[in-house]
C-alpha cells in the first residue's frame, strides 16, 4: 500500500481560492492560522513525513501566491491558476504538472484537510486503485451536508449539489469531502470536454463533481470511500469554523 501510495501518485493541493467569507485580503484563505500555523500546512506536514517525494506534490496557487510560495519555499512545487474556473480546472493544471511517471493522482482542498490522517488517504488510494476506478470520492457523514452523495438501488452512485436535491434527499447525511483520487490518463483526457459540459450550478465553475457525473453517465468504474470518522474532515469557510479549528487542533484532534 505504501509503495503504491508513495511511487505511483501525485498530489495536488488545491489553494488558490481568497476566502471572501473569511474576509481575506491580503493572503489566501489556505494561510489562515490554526493553531499558529497556516490550515495548508498541516497536510504538507503530513505527506512530508509519510515520506511522499517533493516532486510528487504540487500546490496550485493563485490569490496572494507569494505568501504561499514564500512560506513554503522548495518544499513543494507550484503551479498557478491566475483564473479561477474551479476544482476541476485547478486539478486539471496540477496533473499536468505532475512528473510524467505517475499515474494516479490525490486532491486535496488546501483549507480542509488539515484533520486527516495520513492512513486514510493510504486506504483511499488502495481502494482506487485495486478496484480500477476512473475516479474515486471520500465522503463523509455530517449534520448539516451540502451536497449528497445519493447511492441509487441499480449501483449508481450520484453527487446531488445542494440547488438541486430533492425533498427525500434531503435526508441523506452523507457528502463530499471534496477529496478525489483519479486515474490521470483518463482525467487529463476528458478535461478538454468540460467546457461543452453543464458548469457547476449557480457556481458558474468547472468542478470536481462534474467530474465524477460525466464517469457515472459513461458506466465507468467509480468508488466512493466513506470516512470512519467524520473529525478527519472539517472545511474552514466562516469565521466561527476557523474559531473552532483552533479549538480542535488545541485538544489534538
């Protein structure tokens, strides 16, 4: 598992957003401090001492991208997104980037997985990988989802955006983590089609769910990888969430 893990799959690290809501002006929202540190920092950390290669691991950048440049010097590779179409454009650039020989690629949103363990991302990228999944969602159950992850009787599996789930969907507690693992031949292939393809909802963005749909629609093999435990995965979009990230890295979740 390790070696698949360590060898054959690139990360991107998506962090190129401002963070309106956190009332960003002068550094991306990814550099907001949890505990003393910037919220990106806690998964380079991690991936650093599971012993991924710098050259396996790009960080896509846009607003303010001397701040994380600067922080993080060499450690990490860098591309840019100067315009911002949305995760799957951003996971598009960092594929690209990536060194030739690998075939498999993990993104991860910069500002929420500062809660993840390392082993969960290791299974994530074993089940990819031995199922021979196009591409493969790690959800997660929460109280308040946004999207859903609809699970259909015939085997299908559906990402509903919150605009457009119905009134028995609503129910459902499983979402998106927003955190995929692709098949990069595939994904970099398919890319290219997105712009003729439906944008994400009112977003007006190419996203990573449309993604997943358009792999869904052609019957290819898609997985999704529930968390064991939903404190792995916490998205900082307001204040009172980035309030709370310091009061869980403070009791060492």
């Amino acid at each position: 598992m390790a070696d698949i893990f360590l060898k054959q799959v690139g990360v991107v690290i998506l962090a190129a957003g401002k963070g309106s809501r956190l009332n960003c002006v002068d550094h991306p929202k990814a550099m907001h401090s949890v505990g003393d540190k910037p919220i990106v920092s806690y998964i380079i950390e991690k991936l650093e001492q599971a012993g991924v290669p710098q050259r396996n691991i790009y960080v896509v950048v846009g607003f303010c991208k001397e701040k994380i440049m600067e922080y993080f010097k060499d450690r990490v590779n860098y591309v840019e997104q100067a315009e911002l179409l949305g995760t799957a454009h951003a996971a598009y650039l960092g594929s690209r980037a990536l060194p030739q020989d690998l075939k498999y690629v993990l993104v991860l949103n910069g500002d929420d997985s500062a809660f993840y363990h390392v082993e969960t991302l290791e299974k994530m990228v074993k089940i990819h990988t031995e199922n021979g999944a196009v591409i493969t969602l790690l959800s997660v159950e929460s109280e308040n989802p946004t999207g859903k992850i609809v699970h259909h009787p015939d085997g299908r599996v559906e990402i509903v955006e919150k605009e457009y789930v119905t009134e028995e969907q609503k129910k459902i507690k499983e979402t998106s983590t927003g955190t995929f693992c692709f098949d990069r031949k595939w994904f970099e292939k398919i890319f290219p089609v997105m712009p003729r393809m439906k944008k994400l909802g009112k977003v007006g963005e190419y996203g990573m769910p449309t993604t997943f749909a358009m792999a869904a629609q052609e019957n290819l093999p898609v997985r999704v990888m529930k968390l064991d435990s939903s404190t792995e995965w916490f998205g900082v979009n307001t204040p009172e969430e980035l309030a709370e990230a310091n009061r869980r890295k403070k009791l060492g979740l």
